[in-house]
C-alpha cells in the first residue's frame, strides 16, 4: 500500500511539472532567439519522454491495484487472516518502542 501511494504521489507530481512544462512552452511561443528556441526544443523533448513515463507508471499502478483486488476477492479469508498478521505485528513492533 505504501509503494501505491508513492507510485500515485510521484504520478501526480509528473503531471504537474508536465503541465508547468506546457505553460512555460505556450510562454515563450513568441521568443524568436536561438537559446529560446533551443531551450524549448529540449523541454519538449523531455516533456515527451516524461509523459511517456508517466503512462507506464500509471498503468503499471492500476495493473497492480487490479491484481490486488483480483487475489483479495479470489481469497478473502486469506487476505483477512494476513491483514490481521500484520497488524498485530506492527502493534507489538510499535508497543516495544
């Protein structure tokens, strides 16, 4: 669970800098200098890549979200004797500190 929420918080943060990278883009659409348009050549260059990544990373989430669901329906009373596992042992963990 914790590596889902890292995996969707890095999503996020993707598509942030994705969308602060477009808007810096469409800014500077009218700068006409060499370095200006090198610097956007870049950016879109790495814009497309990250957004790539970000597809995969997405996908690889919900994939693994849906196995989950899929393995806690097909053994319910499994997943609920290992949550159980793992909830005392943290309490103890956390008891002895």
């Amino acid at each position: 669970m914790k590596a889902e929420a890292k995996s969707e918080k890095l999503i996020k943060d993707f598509k942030t800098l994705a969308h602060d990278a477009e808007a810096l883009l469409k800014a500077t659409a009218e700068d006409a200098s060499d370095h200006a348009r090198e610097v956007r050549a870049r950016l879109t260059g790495a814009w497309e890549t990250a957004r790539g990544s970000i597809e995969r990373v997405e996908a690889k989430v919900v994939a693994g979200a849906k196995a989950a669901d899929q393995t806690i329906r097909k053994h319910p009373y499994e997943s609920i004797g290992i949550a159980l596992g793992v909830g005392l042992l943290i309490g103890v963990l956390v008891r002895r500190k």
